[in-house]
C-alpha cells in the first residue's frame, strides 16, 4: 500500500494546490469575492464562507485524486497492464492467474487490473477508484526475488486492501484532512499579509496560501499515514484469510529477510529495499510510515 498511499497524497497535494491556484486567480482577476474577509472585529475573517469552501475544496481535491489514481499510477510508476486473453510469458500468466483466483476468493466480482512495472524494488501496490475499476501492480522486483508462496502472500495482501475499499476509506479520510488544510491556510495567509503594505497584501496573501498549504498538507500526512499503518494489519489478516495464514507470514518474513540482507550490504538507501514502503525509521520520520514495523506486522499476525 505505500506506493498506492504516496501517489494518492502526491497527486492530492498537486490538485489541490492546483484548484486553489486557478480560483486565487480567478478572484484576483474578477469581481468575484474571495478574500473571506470582512469589515468585522478581530480577525475580519467570515468564518462561515471559509468553512463552506474549505469542504467543498477539500472533497473535490480528495475526490478527484481518487478518481485520477490508477491513471497516475500507470503514468509515473510505468506500469505494463497485462491482457488476461493476450500472449503473456509464463511469469506474466502466473502473475494474473494470482490476482484473478485471489479476487474471486474475495467475493469480489470484477477482476482487477493487472500489471508489471520495470522496477528492482521489492514492491507492489494496490490502486482505483473502486472495487470496479481497481488495479493491483508487481514490481520486476518482487518476482525477481520472492518464492511463488511469497509472492502469493504478497498478492494477496493488494487484494484485501481492495476488497476493504480502503482506497474510498483513504480518501474521506483525506478529504476532511484537506478541509481543515485549507480552512487554515487561508487564516495564516490573511494573517501574514496583514503585516505588508496594502498594495501587496493580494500578492503576500496568493503567495502564503500556496506555501502555507503545501506545508499543511505535508503536516496532515502524518494523519492519513497513521490511518494507512492500521489499515496495514487488517490487510495481512485479509491476505491470510486469502491466501492462507503460512503464505502470509512467509511473505512478511521474506521480506523482513530481504531487507535485513541489503542492511548488511549497507544499501539501506537503495530504492530496491523500501519494499512496500517498510524501513526501519524511528523518531519522527516513523510518524510519516505508510506501514507499521514489519517484526510488529509478523507477530500481530501469528497472534491471530
């Protein structure tokens, strides 16, 4: 799920900016009010009319993100879908077969996009709009290095994250985080352009938005990632129920193994270790993980 979480908040934060770019230049350039200040006491700020275009904002930001998410995912990560009824290679075929018998295993009726992305990281995701029109994507990576069973557990983990919709779930969570981003952004700004010269204040306040925006939403991550890492062991124990408890774990110990090779190797910087996103930070950075330690994923599974 972490290359599925960091499209989804990329893509976010590009549209979202966007959408604020385009109406900040459209009230600027109009006759349009969209200052939300008023002639009022303390701040000057219609509170109200903020909070209303903070929502609808921050919805529709979310909201388009995900409907442009497996488009976004096929553009930057490259991936190659495969034709269940074209000429596949022996790998390609084993790979769709997975995905198609572990999604009907979960009840779900619409098989979903499959494909491969040239890439030497340890990795897949799991991405779309819904359960319809999802797609579910290996790393060259994971194939090159995992056993078949591996592979399965690891399949069959993308899979439960679509069956549990937590693509939707991911995105309301990430529009009212979009709300309260842009609600406050725009306080900052007004605030901060209170201290120039009236002439620049519609510059200073354009300016603010943007920076105040990005570094808000960059602060509202941490929430989606926390989201994001409990979502993480409900998808093992979807992949389990799937796939079988012992290809599960044997996946989560796979890579556990993998990662603790390039360690000794001293590539821990290397983009073929941050396999679905799992990396040993601490401190603060642990707050911006997409996924929880995989030792803690391993024994909340065998826990079950």
């Amino acid at each position: 799920m972490g290359k599925r979480l960091l499209l989804l908040l990329v893509t976010n934060i590009l549209v979202m900016t966007t959408i604020i770019i385009v109406w900040s230049l459209i009230t600027t350039f109009t006759d349009i009010n969209g200052s939300f200040q008023t002639g009022g006491p303390g701040l000057g700020i219609d509170f109200l009319a903020l909070g209303v275009f903070s929502l609808l904002v921050g919805f529709i930001g979310s909201f388009m993100s995900l409907a442009m998410s497996r488009w976004v995912a096929k553009m930057m990560m490259k991936v190659k879908v495969l034709d269940p009824n074209g000429q596949l290679t022996r790998e390609e075929r084993m790979v769709v077969e997975k995905v198609h018998r572990l999604t009907r295993a979960a009840g779900l009726t619409h098989m979903p996009e499959v494909g491969i992305y040239q890439s030497a990281e340890v990795n897949a995701f799991a991405t779309g709009p819904s359960k319809k029109r999802s797609l579910v994507a290996v790393s060259q990576g994971l194939l090159n290095t995992m056993d078949d069973d591996a592979v399965e557990g690891v399949i069959a983990h993308e899979v439960a994250h679509v069956a549990n919709g937590d693509m939707v779930t991911m995105t309301l969570l990430q529009g009212v985080v979009n709300t309260f981003v842009v609600f406050f952004s725009r306080i900052a700004a007004i605030i901060v352009s209170r201290f120039v010269r009236q002439e620049m204040q519609w510059i200073v306040q354009f300016a603010a938005i943007i920076i105040f925006q990005i570094l808000f939403s960059i602060l509202g991550s941490m929430v989606v990632s926390a989201y994001s890492r409990h979502r993480e062991f409900h998808a093992d124990r979807g992949g389990a129920d799937l796939a079988g408890r012992d290809k599960m774990a044997h996946a989560l110990r796979s890579l556990k193994s993998y990662v603790d090779r390039a360690k000794v190797q001293d590539h821990t910087n290397d983009s073929a270790i941050q396999t679905m996103k799992i990396n040993g930070k601490g401190g603060v950075m642990k707050l911006f993980s997409s996924h929880p330690d995989l030792d803690e994923r391993i024994a909340r599974l065998e826990q079950r």
